[in-house]
C-alpha cells in the first residue's frame, strides 16, 4: 500500500519510523512518503493559511498550495492509479473499525492533516469531483492538527494489512472487529505469573474447557460492553443476545 501525508509538520510524522508501521515499511509492505505542504508555496514567507471570509477568530488554510501538492502527488502514480484522500476533520464522519477495514483495501491513500480552522473548502470540492474523499473525526474533541488523527488511522489500517501483524488470527477478536464478538468490547485478558501481589487468575482459563473459557470471555465482554459502552449494547439486533446475556 502506499501511504502519501502532506503537512506542514513533517517530524511530527517521524512516529511512522516506529513498531508495527516501520517495521511494515521496512519490509516493503507500505510506501510511506511525507511532504512538506511548504514546497508549494512560491513567496517568500511560505505562507500556507489566511484570514477567513466572513470574519471570525483564526486562520483558514490556502488552497492554492493544497492543489499543488495534490496534483502533483495524483500525477506521481501509475496511469491508471487512483488515490483515496482522507481528510482528517472533527467535521468528518466518524473512524471506525469498519472505516479501518475499508480503508485497508485500497491501494494508495493520502492524507491531508491540517491546521489552523481547516483547508479552504473549495479544496475538498474539486477533489471530491474527481476522486473518492473521505472525511473523517477521529473522535468528538477538537485536536490542535490533524497530524495526530493520521498516526492514529494510519496505525489502524496498516495492523490490518495481510503479512503485517505476526499473527493473523491477532485482530479476530479485537473490539470492533465484524464477527461473532461483533459490537462487544474485547473483555479482560492474563498472562504468567499465576499470582500477582497476592492476585490470582480466573479459574477457568487454567481449566482447559475451550467451550467454559469462550463462554467466560463472552460474559466479560459483555459485563464490560454494559458498563463502558451502553450505546454498543442497544444498537445490536437483541438477537445476537441469549438468555445468559438478559440475565447479567
Ligand atoms: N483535527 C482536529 N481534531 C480532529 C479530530 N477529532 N479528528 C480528525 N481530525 C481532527
């Protein structure tokens, strides 16, 4: 997958050398490549952002150097490639796992993290005519960029990506992901010592009963749905639910 970010904090991106998407990129599974939004710009200052029409506190992002540097990155694939844009915004749609999913399976993404008030409109506009645009919010909080956002969707894409996570079963049942589990929060998890400042584990993961213990995680993913994430719970088809569930 190639993976195209145009910003103007290019080091902050510098997360992209580590774990899981280095290492992808080390192995040839992702091409990673960062731009500075800045060459695009041709005065002396480099000046990306101007005061808003209309009035208004803060800055609003030019779209002269976005269409450059987009034009130019879109021209830099093969005849027939056609990227994904992925505009990082708390006015987007929200990221979910099934966005991650999605997003997986395209071949060439780009992002376009920006700052200040966000990037002259008519820019999301005249790429949305000619190609697929995704905005997307990573959550319901306004974050001073949209650098963060990038690292966070591009760490939940490329762990989805075949070869990149050691093992593949990893991600089956992750919260979130489409399935049996699907719409119940991943539940408690334990590994050795058996006791821990006088804490033991849970009898019935020393049992070796797989039916006992995949009930057991049932139950606590449920548990901790109800608690965490009540929204979860009454968004699914009370079908998925037994009698076990209506009883906790
Ligand atoms: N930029 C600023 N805040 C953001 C958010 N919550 N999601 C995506 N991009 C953002």
């Amino acid at each position: 997958m190639r993976l195209d970010v145009v910003t103007i904090f290019p080091e902050y991106l510098e997360p992209l050398n580590v774990s899981l998407v280095g290492k992808a990129r080390a192995r040839g599974q992702l091409d990673v490549r960062i731009h500075d939004l800045r060459e695009w710009t041709h005065d002396k200052h480099n000046t990306v952002d101007d005061t808003p029409y209309g009035g208004g506190p803060g800055m609003v992002m030019k779209p002269e150097p976005w269409g450059e540097a987009l034009d130019a990155i879109v021209e830099s694939g093969a005849d027939d490639a056609r990227p994904t844009i992925v505009v990082p915004t708390p006015s987007g749609e929200p990221f979910t796992q099934e966005i991650a999913v999605e997003l997986a399976e395209k071949p060439w993404l780009v992002f376009t993290p920006a700052r200040y008030e966000g990037i002259d409109r008519r820019v999301i506009e005249e790429y949305g005519d000619h190609y697929d645009v995704r905005e997307l919010s990573i959550g319901d909080y306004v974050l001073a960029g949209g650098e963060a956002p990038v690292l966070v969707m591009v760490e939940a894409v490329a762990r989805l990506l075949p070869g990149v996570l050691g093992n593949a079963e990893s991600h089956r049942d992750d919260s979130f992901a489409p399935g049996a589990m699907a719409d119940l929060l991943e539940g408690p998890v334990y590994t050795k010592p058996p006791e821990w400042r006088g804490r033991g584990i849970p009898d019935v993961l020393l049992s070796g009963h797989h039916g006992k213990i995949a009930r057991w995680r049932r139950d606590e993913a449920f548990r901790r749905t109800t608690a965490n994430r009540p929204d979860l719970i009454e968004r699914t088809d009370p079908a998925a639910f037994d009698k076990k569930d209506r009883e906790m």
